[in-house]
C-alpha cells in the first residue's frame, strides 16, 4: 500500500538535496550520481517501496490469520439491552421475558434485581437457581436468549451506514461490510480491521472482493472494523520544468517520461537524470532515473507512482549563489502526448 508522504518528509528530503548542490557546488552528476538507479529492468527497484514485501512478512501475515480461524468462537455473554426468557420448573409465576437494563440486571420475583450481564447462559441459570435456593425447593432453572443486542461490532468511515452492526458467531468482514453499506469510493486497500488496541493483519480487497476464506476473517463483538475512503492520489513534479505541480496519477502508476513531458521538462537546463522520492518502510528514500537512457532506447521507461515525488535537478549546479551553465545534451526530448 502507497503511503502519501507527508509534506514535511517531501520538504526535508528535497531541501537536502538542494543544499548539498548549493553548497557544493559542480555537476549534478558528480553530486546525486551516486544514488541508487530505479530501473524499469529491475522489478525489486521499480516496485512499490511502500507495499508490504512478499515472501517472508507475507507468509508470517497469513500464518497469523490461519492461527485466528482456529481460534474457538468465544461463547455467547449476556449484555445489556438483550431480551431474555427465564423460567423456573413449576413455578411459572418467578420467570418470564425480560430485558437486560444499562445496569446488565433482570428482575425476578423474590430475588428482585439479578445481575447477569457477562454471564454465559449456564452461568445465568446457574447464579439463579442459587439464589431460588432459600424460596424454592431443588429449583430448575432455564434460561434463553430471545434477542441479542449486545454482540455489536463498530464500523466507520466510507460506508452508508455507519455505527453498531450486529455479529453472531458466523459473521464475517464481507458480511459487516455489506451490512454497513460500503461506499463505491472506499478504499480496502488501506481499510483497516482493529480488535483488542492492535490491527488485524486482513487483505480487504481479498475478503470483499474475492471473498477468500483466510482473508475474510469472523468478526466478533467489540471490534472496530474502518473504510477508508479513496483519495486521488497524484505525482508532485519539481525543479527543472515549466509547470511544476500535482499531476494525476491513477494507483498502477504512471510514465516517468510521460509526466516530464506533460510537466514541460526544460531541456536546455535539466540534467539527464530525475530523482525520484518515494516512501518505504523505513522512511522516504531518493532514487535516480536515468532519462538520457530512456529517451535514447537504451533503457525502459518506469512507472512513478501515487505519493512519489520526482525532482528534475539542473545540469550544473554552482556555488551558494546559485546554478551555473548546463551541460549538453544528448537525447532529444519526444514530443506529442503521452
């Protein structure tokens, strides 16, 4: 999942480059010619930095979910605001139905107010039958749940109706969702499912759209289930170009040279090259791309990507007072749309 990077972390990251050409002074290739190259050719480069990585976290990720499906259902608690049915053996005038207040109490006759909130159903009959004790003789007591108002899950964010959902103990992230009314425009890919203080590692796209059955986890009562709501995200296009800005860019990314050229790259004084800014897991990193090469067929073009931010420097930079003559060129700029 792209993250967006924060204004402060695109700043920062472009300042210091900056800085270190003012105040260096020389080529732009003797000064940013040392950073890593992201390459169309080399798909552990070119791939999104910020997307979780496959292999090892990815098996640890489904090994976690497979352990939560063999968790046991957690056993049906009496709550607040449930309907209950309690009836004692040939003593039909003790029970009868009733709902639990805020306070998780029923009343009965001779035990007056009975607390039963987070107790199971045995629990119940067993606390009552106790109580019936000194009024009853071998009392046998049943109780049943009529209505259950208390199993509730909470959803937010991009959904129609947001707020309690009920869930029983086959209710899944899909059928939450749907209950909820997600929105077109929710987001699952940073849609996010919390249970206890910590996240649960699901794939929304996988439980939602596909409905894959590791993926599309129970939820349970108590959790927090969010749908984010999609952002258009673009590419922030700087430096050495005529209209520098946000320009669109749909989640596959798209064409490094096409975003140049739409942007209004300035030959005469770019330098061959274009630094690329792009969050990872460890924080923004830089990447260099090699457009002399693209352009003269040497190289593939790359795709830039939703957050990234892609800084065209000056050929020549000068001392602290500013950039100096640039150097030649060697690959004409294509025009037409791209």
């Amino acid at each position: 999942m792209m993250k967006r990077i924060p204004a402060s972390t695109v700043a920062a990251a472009l300042a210091a480059l900056l800085l270190q050409g003012c105040l260096s002074g020389g080529s732009a290739d003797r000064l940013y010619g040392g950073l890593a190259e992201l390459s169309a050719d080399d798909p552990a480069a070119a791939a999104d930095a910020a997307a979780p990585a496959a292999g090892e976290a990815e098996a640890r990720r489904r090994e976690a979910l497979a352990a939560l499906a063999a968790e046991p259902d957690p056993p049906y608690r009496i709550g607040p605001g449930d309907r209950i049915e309690v009836r004692v053996q040939d003593h039909p005038d003790i029970g009868g139905a009733a709902v639990v207040g805020p306070d998780g109490s029923v009343g009965l006759l001779f035990l007056g107010q009975v607390s039963v909130a987070g107790l199971t159903i045995a629990e119940a009959r067993d606390a009552i039958e106790r109580g019936l004790e000194p009024f009853v003789k071998h009392p046998v007591a049943g109780v049943s749940a009529l209505e259950v108002a208390s199993r509730n899950a909470t959803v937010a964010g991009a959904v129609a109706r947001p707020g309690a959902v009920p869930v029983s103990n086959g209710t899944r992230l899909a059928d939450v969702c749907a209950l909820a009314g997600a929105a077109p425009d929710a987001d699952l890919a940073r849609s996010v499912l919390v249970r206890g203080g910590a996240a649960v590692p699901v794939d929304f796209r996988a439980a939602v759209e596909r409905g894959d059955p590791l993926e599309n986890v129970k939820v349970r009562p108590g959790d927090y289930v969010f749908l984010a709501r999609r952002e258009e995200a673009g590419v922030t296009i700087c430096g050495e170009v005529r209209k520098p800005g946000v320009l669109p860019c749909a989640g596959g990314g798209r064409s490094l040279v096409g975003a140049l050229a739409e942007s209004g790259w300035r030959l005469e004084t770019a330098w061959g090259s274009a630094l690329v800014v792009r969050e990872g897991p460890d924080g923004p990193r830089v990447w260099r791309v090699d457009v002399d090469g693209i352009l003269a067929g040497e190289k593939r073009d790359v795709r830039v990507l939703p957050g990234d931010i892609v800084h065209v420097p000056p050929a020549e930079a000068g001392g602290a007072g500013g950039f100096g003559a640039p150097a030649p060129r060697h690959a004409a700029f294509p025009s037409g749309s791209w």
